[in-house]
C-alpha cells in the first residue's frame, strides 16, 4: 500500500517562480520516506538469493564481510567486493543501479568528505599527481583515500543489501534470536511502529490542508504551518507514547519483554555461511600473498 | 456470588480542574453485558480504564471481585497476575494497543507476560487466530494492516489471556459492516460462554444489540440511567438530555417531519 502523497507529490501547485513550498517539500519527503519502507518490505518479501536465507544467517553476513574489507589492504580486491555487493543485489532483483546510486550517494559521499584531507600533500607527502599548493593531491595520499572510500562502499553495500532483502520484522527476530535484549528489539519495534503512524499522521495533516488551499501560501506562512505541526507531532507523540504503555499494563506487563523467536536455519543457510567465510578467508590470503604491502 | 466490579461512589479528576466522573455507584455481576453510553467526554472512557486498574478513584471506592482495586494493590505480583489474567481490555485505538513486531508477537505478548510455558504460548495464539481468522496476517507487522485487521488483532491479543471479562472501548468504531457483524457475533458467543462484558460507546443499536443493561452518563459525568436497553431507549426526553441523540427535521413533499435522530459515529 503507497501512501497517497507518494502519487501526487509532483502534481500540487507551484509557489512563485515554480519553487515547491517547504510544506510541501517536507511533505514529499514523508511521503517517499513511508513508500520506501513499505517497497522494501515487499523486496524483502519477494523472491532472490539474499531473500532467501536465514535472517539471523545474513546478520552474521555483515559481520563476516566487515572484518574482511576492513583487513583488506589492496585497493583491486576491495574494489572486487564492492562489485560483488553489486553481483549479489543482481542476484536478489536489487536494480543495480538504484543500490550504487543509494549506497555511493549515502556512505560512498560521506567517506570521500572524511578522507579528502589525507589525500593532500598537507597530511600524506609523496609524488603530485595534481598541484593545488599545499592541497595538492599526491599518489599516495588518492591511494589512501581510495582504499579508504572502497572499503565504506563495500561494507555499507552489503549492509544496505541486507536490510532492503531482510523484512523488518525478521531482522528484529534475527536480533532477538542473537541474544540482543528482548527489551531493545521490543524498543526498536516499537520506535518503528511510532515512526510510521506519525508519518501518516503528518501526511493527513498536510492532505487535509492541501484540500482547503486555493494556493501555495508565503515561505512564510509554510514554515509556520510546519513548525507548528512539527510541535503537534510532538505532544500527539508523547500521548501516544502514554497510551501504549497503558495498553501494556493492561496486558500484564511488568518490565521485560519475553518473545518467542521461531527461526530455523537450513542446509542453504549453513552452506551460504560456511561460503561466506571459506571466501573471507581466500579473499584475506589473495590479498597478502598477490598485493603484499 | 461476588460481584465482578462494585463502584462506591467512585469518581476521577484529571488534575484539580478536570472532573471525567463523579460519585459513581455501579454493581457488574458476573456474566452481564453491560453498556455504557454517554456523549463525547461524559467519562465512558475512564470508567473503563478504572475497571482495568489503569486510572484510579481520586474519590470513592472501587473493588473488583471483592478486593480493593488500587495501585496498591496492583503493586502486589500475585494480584496483579491475576487481574490481568482474568480482564482483558481492547482499546479504542488499535492502533495504541498494537506494539510489538509482528501479529504474532502481539498475540503472544500477552501470555508471555502470564508466565505460561512457550508451547502453551503458541497453541493459544494458533487457537484464536483461528477462531478470528487471522492465520494469514501472523507474520505481518501490525502497522501494515487495514483498520478492521487492526481491529480484529487488537481483540485477538486480549483473547490469547483468555480473560473471563471483557472491556471494550468503543469497539465498532472503524469497523466496516460486516466487521461489526462479526463482533457482535463475537459478543454473542462470550455472552453463551457465561463471561462478563462492558462495552463503553455511544452506537445505541450495537449496545442494545449485544448488551442486555444500558447505563448512561451525563455530561456532568454521572449516572443518570441503569436499565435493560428497553428501558433505557424509552427514555427519549433523557437520550436528548445527555446529548446521545438530537432532533431531526426533514421533509416529504410539504409535510415536515420532527424526530430523535440518533448517531452511530463520533461527533467531529
């Protein structure tokens, strides 16, 4: 089910000189933010290599991957595993394309912002390869931020790939089936579950103005309306916050949370983690024996 | 026999400023299906909330099931594991009453919390899933679900504790037809099964449908009727009083017609 602001969010009225109103740029984005999460559950939920296997198995992925691209020193296998993360979203019905462009634009930005600095003469001296003074970039210091940035793409990729093959629900099941308290999954559930209702919340707000209005309104005026229902939100969020915990109560609880987790892992899933590490491993020797430091 | 509730001059302030009821004396026996109507902000609501040890008297008494119900008391475990074993209430919004992961996780939370072993956990909730048709939403997460599935599991979760009272609070609200049917039918088989049920709203058909006493709060949250819905629907002059159903005036041609009209949703 898409939220109806996710269908008319390009078909509302222009402000002067065509610019969206805040009001409703924030209301877009709400409403985008609410379709992505219900589209992954049904990419979850659809079939693919990733979807396949065992939550609490695909978990135990990350970290197996992480520790491997954080040890790998050579820039040509790191690249490897990010065009693997790239192989295995083609393998689970990810568009490629979409993945790269979330992951590059997301973590890929990030960790080049970070490690700009070291690419310069100023923190890493070496051969120029272009001379801006002091800021010039040297090969060895493009090389750093190379590896560097290689190594977030990749980790993040497999994180990311993880999560949009994995249904909410089960990733919080995987967590709770690998000893993290039931209080914290139960916390993070119901974090979620608050998110989306305030969401739809904020979307009829803005549906039900949208409805009353003859025209965008001032900046002005728009930032006011979104302030003030950003407050709104807020108390409705605190009320609602006391509710729940009354219907808690109501059902007996007395401060933990028990759940019954019910997963069970296959042969496929043993196979796929028994792979995952047989790789981790050729991938670490490849690494020091064919790209020695 | 014990009375489920006896309320003695039972009253609930929000605050010094924010009266909801006042000096409310009430007896629910054991296996009656009670109503409780009133306008919008009459106190139907709190009366609930007090029957299920979730607000308190600030005057009066109340006891359920001959023992006092206080915070108190609810402090003890033992009490308190049996009152909640033995009340289950579905709230008005669905949506508050449904927090956990998965449909299935709601359904179990309940038992869980009793203490009962896994197995007995999980026959329970395959049992009322059943009986409310609601196998095929078991993996789902509860904010995924249309209003009326959000009903049905908000009900299905206070059932897996097998409570032998029921409180309701506004329960056709956001139903469709058929929903409503079905839960009237629900009612209908708890009514069998011997078990008690108050139901606070203000749908003067589905009260009179599925209870078989009315009581009616003013809007000066007191009691003002205490009667079989017979009765109490007889009652037009007070209906009007209390704000449960207006005048309506409409007409056919040149006759203009003037009569009660009453509502079966909320007031915007």
């Amino acid at each position: 089910m898409i939220p109806a602001l996710a269908h008319i969010a390009d078909a509302s009225p222009r402000g002067r000189g065509g610019v969206r109103s805040l009001a409703r740029r924030t209301a877009d984005a709400i409403g985008h933010a609410v379709a992505e999460v219900l589209e992954n559950d049904e990419l979850a939920g659809g079939p693919g290599l990733m979807q396949a296997l065992d939550p609490r198995v695909k978990l135990a992925s990350i970290l197996v991957f992480a520790v491997t691209a954080s040890f790998v020193h050579s820039l040509p296998v790191l690249v490897v595993l990010v065009l693997a993360t790239m192989g295995l979203a083609a393998a689970s019905g990810v568009s490629v394309v979409s993945f790269s462009v979330k992951v590059w634009s997301s973590a890929g930005l990030f960790a080049l912002l970070a490690c700009a600095p070291s690419a310069t003469a100023w923190i890493t001296p070496g051969p120029v390869l272009i001379p801006l003074g002091p800021l010039s970039i040297t090969a060895p210091g493009l090389l750093i931020a190379a590896r560097l940035v290689a190594r977030v793409i990749a980790g993040a990729g497999f994180g990311l790939l993880v999560i949009w093959t994995t249904r909410w629900t089960d990733l919080l099941r995987a967590l709770s089936a690998l000893g993290v308290p039931d209080l914290v999954v139960a916390t993070l559930a119901m974090t979620q579950k608050q998110i989306m209702s305030l969401l739809r919340t904020v979307e009829n707000m803005h549906l039900a103005r949208e409805s009353r209005m003859l025209s965008t309104g001032s900046a002005r005026e728009n930032r006011g309306w979104v302030v003030d229902r950003m407050a709104f939100v807020a108390r409705r969020s605190m009320k609602t916050a006391d509710d729940v915990y009354d219907a808690m109560l109501a059902r007996g609880f007395s401060g933990s949370m028990p759940s019954l987790v019910d997963l069970r892992a296959t042969a496929r899933d043993w196979a796929w983690m028994a792979a995952g590490v047989a790789t981790s491993v050729l991938v670490l020797g490849i690494d020091r024996t064919v790209f020695p430091t | 026999m014990t009375a489920e509730f006896v309320l003695s001059g039972a009253g609930h302030s929000y605050g010094p400023a924010i009266r909801a009821l006042d000096g409310i004396d009430l007896t629910v026996e054991a296996g009656e299906h009670v109503a409780v109507v009133g306008a919008n902000g009459s106190g139907k609501s709190t009366l609930l909330k007090m029957l299920d040890g979730l607000a308190f008297c600030t005057s009066g008494t109340i006891t359920a099931a001959g023992r006092p119900l206080t915070e108190e008391a609810l402090e003890d475990p033992a009490f308190r594991r049996e009152f909640r074993s033995r009340v289950g209430f579905v709230f008005q919004d669905a949506d508050v009453q449904l927090f956990c992961n998965t449909v299935f996780d709601e359904l179990a939370f309940g038992p869980l919390q009793l203490g009962l072993d896994h197995e007995d956990v999980r026959s329970r909730v395959a049992e009322v899933a059943a009986s409310l048709r609601i196998e095929r939403l078991l993996d789902r997460a509860p904010y995924t679900l249309s209003g009326g599935e959000k009903k049905r599991v908000a009900i299905a979760s206070v059932l897996t504790m097998r409570p032998q009272v029921l409180l309701m609070d506004e329960p056709t609200n956001a139903l469709d037809p058929r929903s409503q049917v079905w839960l009237l039918d629900v009612l209908d088989e708890w009514k069998r099964a011997g078990r008690t049920v108050v139901i606070a709203t203000h749908d003067l058909s589905a009260a009179a449908e599925s209870c078989d006493r009315m009581i009616v709060l003013s809007e000066e949250h007191r009691v003002v009727a205490d009667g079989t819905p017979e009765e109490v629907l007889a009652q037009r002059d007070l209906l009007l009083g209390v704000n449960l159903i207006h005048q309506h005036s409409h007409r056919h041609g040149a006759d203009r017609h003037v009569h009660p009209h009453a509502h079966e949703h909320e007031h915007a």
